[in-house]
C-alpha cells in the first residue's frame, strides 16, 4: 500500500515537473489518437449522413452490420492491419509497420464505425424534422447532407468525442501495429502496459492520471460547449 | 420590395385537377377524386371542417403527397421537381433550421441562386427580413423568436424563392391577432406582387379578410368551389351553410 502511495507522488512530480519521456508519450499520443478521430469523421459522417436519409433495399442489413462493428475487437483489428502492412502482406511496399500512421490506420479503423452509426442516429432524427421542408424546397442530397451535419455540429461533437476516448483509450490494436516503440511508437496506454509489467508504477499511475485529466477535460469542454448551444437554441 | 415570381406572372397556371384521389396507407380514403381548376388573379382560400382533407390537398397540390389517383397539372404539365422549384410552402408549424435567422433565408437563396454564384446575396436577404419586420433579429437563433415570429421568417424563406405558387397551410393557426394581421399582410402584399396564393385556413373571419375565391371541402369531397363574395353571401352547399353558421358539421 505503502509502495503505491508513494508511486502517486512520484507520479504527481512527473507530471508537475513536465518529465521529458512522458511529454513525449502524451504528445504521441493526442497526435495519433486526433488524427485518426479526423479520417474517422472525414468517412463517418458521411456514411452517417448517407444512411440517415437514403432508402434502399438492404438498408437494415448495412445498420446492423454497422452497429456489429463498433464493438471490433482492438487486438483483431490490429491484427489484420498487421497482416496487410507485415512485409509479407499486399501493403507491405509502404513500410509503415511498427510507425505511428500504422497505429492511425488501426485507431481510424476501429471509431470510423462508432462515428457512422451514432452519427447516422442522430442525423436521421434531425432528417425525420426537416425531411417534409426539403423536399418542399427541392434540396439536393448532398445539399441536405451537409446542412443535417451542420445543423447536428453540436450533437455530433459528442459523436466526436466517444470516438476520441476509444481512441486514445486503445491498447491492443496499436501495441500489435506500433510496437511499443520507446521514442517512436510508445504512447500512453502501451506505456502504461508496459510499466506495470516492469513493476514500475509511478510512470505508469503518471500516465494514467494525465489519461484521466484528458478524458474529463475533452468532456467538460464538449459538455460546456453543448450547453452554450442549448442556451443559444441552436442545438 | 421585389417578391415577383421568377418565372412571369402565373405561369403555371392553370393549375388543374382531374378526379385526384388520395388514401392513405391504413387504407382510409381522404381525398375523393377532386376535379378543380385554379386560374392566376385572386388569392384562392381552401376551406373547411377540421379533418376536411385541406392540409392533404395542399400537399398533393405541391408534390410532397404522391396521388393514388387522378393527376395534377399545372400549366398543362404534370407536377415535376422543376414545377416544384417554382413553388414553395409554409406549413402550420414552421420549420426552421438549427442556425441564426438570416442563415435560414441564406439557405434558400443559395439553393435558388444562379449557378456560379455560391454566396447568398445580402441585399436581398435584408429585404426579405425587413419585409417581415425581422431585421432587427437577423443575428439571432431562428429557434429563440416567438411563434408568430417564427412563421414570419418562414414566409420571408418561402418568398426568398421567389415562388410563382405560394401555399399556406394554416399560417396563421394558434397566433395571435398582432401575428395574424403580420402574417395576411405579407400574403396580401406577396399576392399584390404577382405570386399566386393558395391558402388552407379553417378561419372564417380570415378567408372573409384574405380571399378573392373559395374552395369548400369536407370530408375528402370538394363541396363547393366559388368566388369569395358570392361563397360568402350565398353559399350553395347545405355543409357551406352550416360550416358558415357555425353550425356543427358530423
């Protein structure tokens, strides 16, 4: 017990005194985590879009597939990005095994489908709203794509936000891919999982507070920012 | 203030009906199999019992109901996008986009704006708010102003198309005298510009202030369709009487 009090002080000086390694880490992993929460709302909200207002045979069976997705196991994502960038596999020619932009490609592909299906929800009720209004008005498809995201902008940063904590959450896809990495590919949670295997806890608990201080800003700043949409009427 | 249709005076009409019919998908049958003509000059007023099929008949008019019988045709034509383009409807409940009031009107004129031009034109978009007194309120959430003030920007997005045919659908219902007055002024003034007005009111005192003719339904049935002085006056249908009366009509 002893042991892990004082493994929370050395974790709060850590993180006090901006130690270098643990910068690093924490920079590495906002950088892969938002990049990969980017390409997933640049495919995601479109696909949501799309699928919030076209009717066509064997839409149920795409929503369900949809749905089924967003709970991808991480360590059978990161295995099959693994087999496609290995040397041996069709995207080996990249050489993009073990860098960050292979544990981009395994984050993106594991929220892309948590920000189409929940985007899809919340843009198909703002659709059900608007629907007898566009047509009236002749609104071209793409048109009305753009004004239910815009209009949703709000609603969908929650979208954005479910997507960032698994995200940045995410272990098992980006240890496969990354390699864990010191300097190159390490990022908090692979960090994390590797100090306590080494039995040292302080960088570990360090890692693990600034993890937790990231996941109740991003919501405190999502959850203010809603708010003052309320307030403001156009949520 | 320009709120003259895009496309000339009434170009599309006449607009008729031949034995329009529509039933619903539960199998209940609305509209029964409506022959009427509908020529350019004076405001047009649907009337009629609650339940009568005006709000149907005013979607079917305007495409956002498929017929299940019968046809529509306006100019002739068989009601297309392009005919629908030229039209537009404000519905009892206004529909406002989750933005500020002057992006709403923005919206519309940069759906109708000519190709090229990708920036909705300013000027005429003061004009439209100023028209219906919501100028003051350009930078302020569509969904903050009031009912009444809420339909008033949804008739200024509806006459931001400029639109040859102009339906309403009960515009006016649940607001108050201040609002209502607004809201038949605009129409009168949009009339007086050329646009034709097809108007759902199940108002009496309000088709008597707004309308040149009449169109009686109730039921699903066209009861009687007249010019507004003699519908008034003299109305031919036993239900037009009673309607007229105040009688109740089962």
């Amino acid at each position: 017990m002893q042991d892990v009090s004082s493994a929370f002080w050395i974790a709060f000086g850590l993180v006090a005194g901006l130690d270098a390694d643990l910068l690093e880490i924490i920079a590495l992993s906002l950088r892969v985590s938002l990049f990969a929460l980017v390409i997933s709302c640049l495919i995601g909200l479109p696909v949501g879009a799309v699928l919030a207002i076209a009717r066509f045979r064997g839409r149920s069976a795409v929503l369900i597939a949809l749905n089924a997705l967003m709970g991808l196991p991480p360590v059978v994502v990161g295995l099959i990005v693994y087999l496609h960038l290995s040397r041996a596999g069709p995207l080996g020619w990249l050489n993009l095994l073990y860098t960050p932009t292979a544990m981009i490609i395994a984050q993106a592909i594991l929220i892309t489908p948590i920000i189409a299906a929940l985007s899809r929800q919340i843009l198909e009720d703002l659709h059900t709203e608007y629907a007898e209004q566009f047509r009236s008005l002749s609104v071209p498809a793409h048109t009305m794509m753009q004004a239910l995201i815009w209009d949703a902008r709000f609603s969908l940063l929650t979208v954005a936000l479910a997507g960032f904590g698994r995200a940045i959450a995410e272990v098992g896809a980006v240890i496969i891919v990354g390699g864990n990495i010191d300097h190159l590919t390490r990022v908090m949670t692979t960090a994390i999982a590797l100090e306590t295997s080494k039995g040292d806890l302080p960088l570990a608990l360090a890692l693990g507070i600034v993890l937790l201080v990231i996941a109740l800003t991003v919501n405190g700043l999502v959850m203010a920012l809603r708010m003052t949409a309320g307030r403001q009427a156009y949520a | 203030m320009r709120d003259a249709p895009s496309h000339g005076f009434a170009s599309l009409l006449p607009l008729q009906t031949c034995d329009l019919t529509f039933t619903a998908a539960n199998g209940s049958r609305l509209i029964h199999g409506i022959d009427l003509t509908l020529d350019a000059g004076s405001l047009t007023v649907v009337m009629g019992p609650n339940g009568a099929g005006k709000s149907v008949f005013l979607r079917l008019l305007h495409g956002l109901l498929e017929p299940t019988g019968g046809t529509i045709k306006y100019a002739g034509e068989p009601l297309s996008d392009a005919i629908r383009k030229r039209q537009a409807l404000v519905f009892q409940k206004p529909v406002l986009l989750r933005r500020s009031v002057a992006a709403n009107i923005d919206f519309v004129l940069k759906l109708r704006a000519r190709p090229g031009s990708t920036q909705p034109d300013p000027v005429r978009r003061d004009e439209l708010l100023d028209q219906v007194g919501l100028l003051d309120r350009a930078a302020q959430p569509a969904r903050q102003l009031s009912g009444g003030e809420q339909q008033r920007l949804a008739l200024a997005r509806a006459l931001a198309t400029r639109p040859d045919i102009l339906f309403l659908d009960e515009p006016t219902a649940s607001l108050d005298p201040a609002s209502t007055l607004m809201i038949e002024q605009i129409t009168s003034d949009a009339h007086a510009a050329g646009t034709k007005i097809i108007c759902v009111t199940h108002d009496v005192a309000q088709a008597r202030r707004l309308a040149g003719d009449v169109v009686f339904l109730s039921n699903g049935h066209l009861i009687e369709t007249a010019n507004a002085d003699d519908f008034f006056s003299n109305p031919k249908s036993r239900e037009a009487q009673a309607y007229l009366e105040g009688r109740l009509i089962v």
